[in-house]
C-alpha cells in the first residue's frame, strides 16, 4: 500500500467532460475517516451529497477521483490502516427535488430527473491491478492445450482409416499430385549440393551419405573383345518380313528374315486394314482431318445424297402427301443406323472395307496431303 | 555414379578432366545450336577458380553431342529390370536439362510408361490410331505439362494388337515425321523396349541409333542382357551404354552381389549410370511422379539425373561407388554439430 497514488480527478477540468451535464455530483474517495471495521466492504455513504446549484440551472455531477501516493497524514492507531488497506468508493449523489422537475413543461428535463431519481450504483475498484503470474500461467496453459487439442484433431483427421490421406499412403489411390500438379524442382541440377566430392577424390557424398569410389578398368581392347565374343555368339539378322504361320514365303525374301507370327499372337498382328502407303501418309499428314474421319464423313455424306435422291425418285410416283407420314419414320430409323452398319463391316473385314475408301474420287483427294 | 579420372591424378587435374567432355564437339558450340550454355571458359590456372559447391562435372549444363534426334533405344532382354522406370526418369531429367523429348511407350502388350509419368488418363489415340488415319501424329502425342518439353507417344492400347505388316517400318516413319514437325526436331527420342526379343523389340529397336542397356546385378538379367547386346551389335547398333539398377552397396560389401564392376567385365559395356536400390522407386512409381522430379532428391533420382546427363555429352563413369563408409563426424557431432 505504500505505492498509492493520488489521481484527483475532476470532470469539470477535464474539457471533454465540461460540455456534459451530469444530474449528481459523484465524488469517488480513497480516504475517508469514517470507514468501519471489514477491511473488503464498500462503503457508500450519502453524507456528502450537495446539489450544486448553480446559476446555470444545470445539474452537474462532480465526479472525484482521489488517491493517495503521497504520505498519509499520522493518524493514529490501526483506523489508519484500515483506511490504508481498503478502498472506499463513496458514491454521492446529490438528487435535485423531483417534483418540480417533474412538473416541469420541458420532457428531457423531466426524463433526466428521471434517470437521476433511479437508485445509485457502486462501482468497486482495486486499487491496484497487479497481473497475477498464476494467471498467466493459466491461460498459457490454456493456448497450449487448445493447439494441442487441435493438432491431434487434425493429425487424427489425416490419418482416420479410410481417408484419402490414408488410402494414398497404403497405395490404394493414387495421390491428388499427379497429371497437371505443379512441379516439385529443386532449385539448380546444375549446381547440386547433394552431391559432394570429398577431399581426397576417393569418396563422395551424396544425400548424406559417404561412398568410397573405385576407378572404372574396362578398356577399349576389352570392349572389342566382348564385341567379337558376342558377334560369334550370336549369329542374328534382323527380321524384315512378319509372316503368319502357314503363308508362303514370297520369293524375294531371305528365310533368314522372316519372323513367324503366330495366329493368336497376344498383341501382334500380321492382318493390317490399310495398305502401307496409305499408313505412311496418315504418319506425315500435319494438319487437315484424318483419313479416316474424312473417308467416313464422305461415305456419309454419299449416303445420304443417295437416299435424298431415292426420295425425289419416290415422290414422282408415289403421292408425297399420302406418303410422308409413313416415310418419316422409316428414314429416321435409317440414317443412323447406316454408318455403324458401314464402321462395324469395316471393322470385320478389312478388305471389303478398305475399298470403298480407296475407291472414287472422294478417296483420291483424301490422299493428297 | 560420378565421371571421375583414377584417384592418382591429383585433385585439380581430376576436376578438369571431369568437366572437359570426351566428345569432340564440345569445342565447337556453333556446330550445334541446341546446345543450351556457352562452353565452359578455357581452363585458367587453379588458383583462379571461382569457389565452386559441388566438384562435379554437373555443375554446368550438358553439351549435346551427335545428330539431332537422338534415337535411343532402352532395352533389357529379362523384364522387370527398369526399363520403363529408367526411360520415364532420363526423359525427364533431360527435359528438365532443356532438351525436347519424344518419349515412345513401344511396349506393345504391356505399356506402363504412362502410368509412371502421370499421363495414363491424357492418353487418348496411340500410333496404331495414327496409322489407321484415325488421328494425326500430333493429336496422338501427350505433352506432360510439368515439362512442356516432354511429350509421350503410346504405340498401342493395351487391347488392341499392333499390326506389324510393316513392322518397324512405322518407328521409322514416325521419327520422320518428327524431325518434320513445326515445333522443330526433337533432341531425343526414347523408345521404352519390351520385354523379351519378340517382335515388339524387334518393332523396338528398328529407328534406333543408340542403346540403353539397364540391367541388374544377378546372373539372370545378365545373360539376358549379353544376348541382348549381342542383338543389337548384329543390327548395327554399335553405341550401347549400360545401366546397372538396384545395386546395394551393402550386399556388395558383404559379397552377396556383384559388384558394378564384375557386371562391367562380364558384359564389357560403357557404364552410363549405375542406380541404388531405392524404396522411392516404387513410391513414386505408384504416385506417377517419377524420381528426379522429387524434392528433396533421392539417391536414385540424383543418379538418374547423372545418367541423363552423360547421355547427352555421350559420356560414361569413370569411378563407380563401391561401398559405404561411414561418416566421419565432428567433435560436437552429439549435439547435432
């Protein structure tokens, strides 16, 4: 207690407050002679209420704040100390008459006599505020275990069996960085600090980890002679024609070249669809629509012109009128069903299929690149 | 898994020779435009070099060396020895290195590329779509979009069978149609070989000019890889590198493998990589994001980017790893130091 302080603190001094009125005048005090025994009570005491009647005609509240830094004055006995240890805060309110205010014409005055009238309230203050370590210590304690709480919850969420985190470490999904995700580079290959020579140029460090090195012996003789080991060996020509089992070999083909391939060959076939100029041509095309898209579009495209014509044909003998409505449905039906009919025998027999792509003006320009 | 001289040579002369490329080319830049760095500057005495992190040749961008494209061909003979693993990595560690390139999925019954890139859901029309004229060639390549200067070209779906009335006179095409694309030649075609010596690795090997032989070190993948080798040698392809994946320098030490160099006197082959057992492999394998695109890199994605990197200046390893040794740490090495 020997560090109180004395703020004298009065609202009239205080520009902001000046311009307000307040209904009472408020006087907080530290000291007081008058205090009684319990050192934790709060006193009010209306002793000092005073209506300041000044010739403004408007009720201000003095609102004093008092506290002792300096020396209290010797007072005798254990009163002084009591007055010493606890704090006092001495609300006055000074109430103006109501009535007249009441029956006063003006209504804010009458709503302010109103307020004023209400009963006073305590404001118990410390007079000291000191910030406990126990507190601190507490709410540490607190934050901690609010992120801890959250970690696991969120390591806890990760790792729920089932999860897409947990699915993608056991292997069964693929991770979501994949295709288009961006890049994990390092920042230089070209100056890589992972690997290091060491001093002595017999080992070298790469990842952390020392290996001894040992020069490479093989020599150019050595090379050569493996060489001519394995040209010895192996006595091979590479295959130039793939024959199916059972065709004849054509005349001017070296047996040695021919490679049999088997009818039910896994994943190699010697039957082809196209010819091997026009293969090689869809190899070079650059640019344009591909040959067979192309081919089928204008086989479609025939079609249907052949079947418009089929129509106009129809309608000089049959009455078109009488007709149409049986015509609609059967020419509907049609439409789509020739192409697939057309892709699906392309697809079976690739002779009668290739023909027709070969075969008529149409196919020629499709050639030409 | 380093381009090193024998320990004799003293440090300096050790590190000049690994920057300084074997090929000829490397000298005359002008003569190949796609090279993406100027060369190194002409060798200044030691005590003038600027302070460099890692003395490695890789320490500056690879000058590429032959005719563009570059056709390579990555084969095996025994399956399962990484052959896609080996052409989805080197393909986009060149990609990353700058250089275009046309991946080809030749697997005919078994294409996994795709999956290991990423891109099995973009792949819409394969070669056999574009020799029937169902496609064009262009519409039938996928780009990876990670790196726009990676693009896949499946030549089958897994269903469909692969006409080899022509046989492997379709690759030849289709290189050719590549070197006459708007977007210019590619620096590198790769083609994924199947299994076996079938006539998909016959299909395979038809454009190649070069050779990428992955094999592992048990006797297995290397009979197949010398009957292999053999093959190739007869049809011409004489530039063939090996790749020896999975080693284990544990099981090395304790003689329980072949070490990368018996696997190099048996089967007398340059050695263009040689790439550790990694559980990353098959991680990312599963993810479709192929190891040299991992951050941090792994021990086999930093071997496969070296390997990319000798392809292109068509180099080899001088040194291999042998074995590890351990670590020798500081005197405050228990606190982290």
């Amino acid at each position: 207690m020997a560090s109180m302080s004395t703020i004298q603190l009065r609202l009239h001094t205080l520009p902001s407050f000046q311009r307000r009125d307040f209904p009472s005048f408020l006087e907080f005090r530290t000291e007081l002679g008058m205090i009684s025994s319990s050192s934790s009570s709060i006193t009010a005491t209306g002793c000092c209420a005073r209506w300041n009647d000044s010739s403004t005609k408007t009720l201000k509240r003095k609102f004093a704040v008092r506290a002792l830094s300096d020396p209290p004055p010797p007072v005798k006995g254990d009163q002084h100390n009591n007055r010493l240890q606890h704090q006092l805060f001495t609300l006055i309110s000074h109430k103006p008459p109501i009535q007249p205010a009441l029956n006063s014409p003006n209504p804010t005055l009458n709503l302010r006599h109103a307020v004023a009238s209400l009963p006073t309230f305590i404001l118990p203050k410390k007079k000291h505020f000191t910030p406990s370590f126990a507190t601190g210590l507490c709410a540490a304690a607190a934050f901690v275990l609010f992120v801890l709480r959250s970690y696991t919850a969120s390591k806890s969420r990760y790792s729920r069996p089932g999860s897409v985190a947990d699915l993608v470490r056991r292997g069964q999904l693929r991770s979501d960085r994949r295709g288009i995700s961006t890049p994990l580079k390092y920042e230089d290959p070209f100056n890589n600090p992972m690997v290091k020579i060491g001093k002595s140029n017999s080992t070298i460090e790469m990842c952390g980890k020392v290996f001894r090195l040992a020069p490479v012996t093989l020599t150019k003789d050595q090379q050569t002679i493996h060489q001519k080991r394995r040209s010895r060996a192996y006595q091979w020509k590479r295959p130039k024609v793939f024959l199916k089992e059972g065709d004849s070999i054509p005349p001017d083909v070296d047996p040695d070249t021919v490679r049999w391939i088997p009818a039910n060959h896994p994943f190699a076939t010697t039957a082809s669809e196209i010819n091997e100029d026009l293969a090689q041509h869809n190899v070079y095309q650059k640019h344009g629509v591909p040959f067979r898209i192309q081919a089928e579009h204008e086989a479609l495209q025939r079609k249907l012109e052949a079947l418009q014509n089929e129509q106009k044909l129809g309608k000089l003998v049959i009455d078109p009128i009488a007709a149409q409505d049986f015509e609609r449905p059967f020419k509907s039906h049609l439409k789509p069903e020739e192409p697939a009919e057309r892709s699906s025998s392309k697809h079976t027999n690739p002779d009668s299929a290739r023909n027709p792509f070969l075969d008529g003006p149409a196919s020629d320009e499709e050639e030409k690149p | 898994m380093v381009s090193l001289q024998p320990p004799l040579t003293n440090s300096n002369t050790l590190f000049y020779s690994t920057l300084t490329p074997p090929n000829p080319f490397h000298y005359f830049p002008n003569l190949y435009p796609k090279t993406l760095n100027p060369p190194p500057p002409p060798l200044k005495p030691p005590h003038s070099l600027p302070k460099i992190q890692s003395i490695l040749q890789y320490n500056r961008k690879p000058q590429l060396a032959g005719d563009t494209p570059r056709v390579v061909v990555i084969t095996s003979g025994k399956g399962g020895v990484g052959k896609t693993t080996t052409t989805a990595n080197v393909g986009l560690s060149l990609a990353r290195l700058g250089f275009s390139v046309v991946a080809i999925d030749a697997d005919v019954g078994l294409r996994n590329l795709d999956l290991l890139l990423g891109l099995e859901n973009r792949v819409n029309y394969t070669v056999v779509e574009v020799l029937n004229g169902d496609c064009r060639l262009d519409q039938a390549l996928v780009r990876d979009k990670r790196w726009s200067n990676f693009e896949l070209l499946c030549i089958s779906k897994p269903r469909s069978k692969l006409p080899l009335g022509f046989g492997g006179k379709a690759l030849i095409w289709l290189v050719d149609a590549l070197k006459d694309r708007e977007e210019g030649v590619p620096d590198f075609i790769l083609i994924d070989c199947p299994a076996g010596i079938d006539a998909g690795f016959i299909t395979a090997i038809t454009p190649a000019n070069e050779a990428v032989l992955v094999t592992t070190p048990d006797i297995t993948s290397l009979r197949d890889a010398d009957r292999v080798t053999g093959l190739l040698e007869c049809d011409g392809i004489r530039d063939i590198k090996m790749i020896v994946n999975r080693v284990r320098t544990d099981m090395i030490k304790g003689e329980d493998m072949m070490s990368v160099l018996d696997v190099q006197e048996m089967l007398g082959l340059a050695l263009l990589g040689v790439i550790p057992e990694d559980s990353e492999v098959i991680r990312s394998t599963n993810r479709g994001y192929p190891l040299v695109l991992n951050k941090p890199p792994t021990l086999a994605g930093l071997a496969f980017e070296q390997a990319a990197w000798r392809l292109v200046e068509q180099d080899s390893m001088k040194a291999v790893m042998v074995e590890e040794e351990p670590k020798k740490r500081g005197w405050f090495s228990f606190f982290g130091g």
